[in-house]
C-alpha cells in the first residue's frame, strides 16, 4: 500500500507502531514512524557507512521516521535495537508529520484514514 508516498506493509512483530515518537538509544534524535521493513532492506553503501562496531543486526525490523534533532529535521532509516519510546511528551517540529499524520496524541500521531483497515 501506498500512503502519502511512502510504501507500507504488514509486519506481524514489532515493538513499535507507525504513528508512534520514539528517540534514538545512542544518538539525540527522535522521530515519528512512517512506515517498517522487517528486516534491513537498504544499500550496502549504507551499511557499510555506519562503523563497524556500530552496525546493528540485519535480522530484525528497520524503521523509517520522520526525524528531527536540535538543528534539522530528516529521514532516518534505524534499527528496532537502536530505539526506545520517546517519552517527552512534546510533539515534533518536523514540518513533514502534519503531511502524513493528523492530531498528536502524547506519544503517537492519529493516522489518516487511508492507514486503518
């Protein structure tokens, strides 16, 4: 499916949903989930930038966010180990999230309609 150009698909076991703000486990950023691969599905340029001894697992959920740190806002493309649930409690300033996603909720974004079965 596609949603407000970002590809989704049905991931039975993650540990985070799409509309939820979650930070970054090493590095401050935090960032809204737009969509899941469930397993690394990104080039090999990209991997091997990050350092080796940095690199996470490929065998588990990648997520895409809309994300955001004291100077800019971005996409990032992070592994399920490398993030935890961003209790702030403040909304984004990542002008892209009104694109994709309606009301903030706390700790999540309300999905638009063409998100829900």
């Amino acid at each position: 499916m596609n949603v407000n150009g970002y590809e989704t698909m049905n991931i039975t076991s993650t540990q985070f949903a799409i509309g939820q703000v979650v930070r970054h486990r090493s590095y401050p950023f935090r960032g809204v989930i737009v969509d899941v691969d469930p397993e690394f599905s990104n080039t090999e340029e990209w991997w091997q930038s990050i350092p080796e001894q940095d690199r996470p697992r490929r065998d588990q959920p990648f997520y895409h966010l809309l994300a955001e740190n004291d100077s800019a806002a971005y996409h990032a493309y992070v592994s399920e180990q490398n993030l935890l649930v961003d209790d702030s409690g403040e909304p984004l300033k990542n002008p892209e999230v009104a694109e994709v996603f309606g009301e903030f909720r706390g700790d999540s974004y309300a999905l638009p309609a063409s998100y829900r079965n």
